[in-house]
C-alpha cells in the first residue's frame, strides 16, 4: 500500500509516493539517490544508516519513511558548500584522519553535527558513549574521539 509523504531533504521539499514498510534508508537510498546514507545492519545496530531528522540522529533502517511525513532530514550531502567545500565536521574528520574505509563516516559525522548543535561541551568518555552506536571496523575510534572534540571545542 503506497501513501503520499512530503519532507524536506537537504533543504528542498520532497513529495513521494513510498509503500507504508519501506524503511527511510531504502527511501533516501533508491528513490533519492543519496548513498552516503549506508546498509549495514538493518537493525539499527551499526549506525551506518544514520541521518539528522529534525536535527536528532536518528538510525534510519529502523524508522519508517511514512514517519518521515512533514519532516526534515539531513544526510552527510546535505553538509557540503555550494560548490563542494566540506563544512566544518567533515575537515575535522579529515584533519584528524578519522576515516578509513569511509562506511562508517557519514553516521558519525552526522552524530558529531547533532553534537556540536546541542551546544553543550562533553568529557571524552561521554563522547565515547555517544557514538557507542557507530561500529568501525577500522579506526580504532581514537581518531574518530579527537575529530569529534575537535569540533565540539572549535565551535
């Protein structure tokens, strides 16, 4: 069964017609072509299918797109300039070599966004407990853990 939803993704205004179990992921992956938004699980145990909904990470496997209805996301390519610069979050990832393979990056630097937007100055190990939902498979998270405060004392 199709519904009708209307959100705004990336700042411009979305209208699609989704059946009522397609998860966000599927929606923002097939329909939108925004493949910064990643499979991993499925379960909303990796963190890689994170995007900003209203500003909160939220993993998207798990939440339905119909949810999404009157919504705004914001995935990892809503974040560049105009003309391709990387903001803030993603040079700091790149500064402190926080990326590897990239499959976890986008999740993370989303989590880090919402991070830096809370306002809020946080202690390591309150950093290590708010990405603990992101799995990397190759960094270690040390350079993930300095990207973030990076950002987070920079802002």
């Amino acid at each position: 069964m199709l519904q009708t939803i209307n959100l705004t993704v990336n700042g411009r205004p979305r209208e699609l017609a989704v059946d009522i179990r397609e998860s966000l992921t599927d929606t923002l992956r097939d329909r939108l072509g925004l493949t910064s938004v990643k499979k991993g699980c499925e379960v909303g145990e990796c963190g890689a299918c994170t995007v900003l909904l209203n500003g909160q990470a939220v993993n998207s496997c798990i939440y339905l797109a119909v949810w999404a209805d009157g919504k705004n996301v914001m995935t990892v390519e809503g974040l560049t300039g105009p003309n391709g610069e990387l903001n803030h979050v993603q040079q700091s990832f790149v500064d402190e070599a926080a990326v590897q393979c990239g499959f976890c990056t986008p999740g993370l630097i989303l989590t880090a966004v919402e991070l830096a937007g809370s306002g809020r100055r946080y202690t390591r190990e309150e950093l290590r407990r708010e990405i603990s939902g992101h799995l990397c498979r190759c960094t270690g998270y040390e350079n993930i853990l300095n990207a973030v405060e990076n950002v987070l004392n920079n802002a």
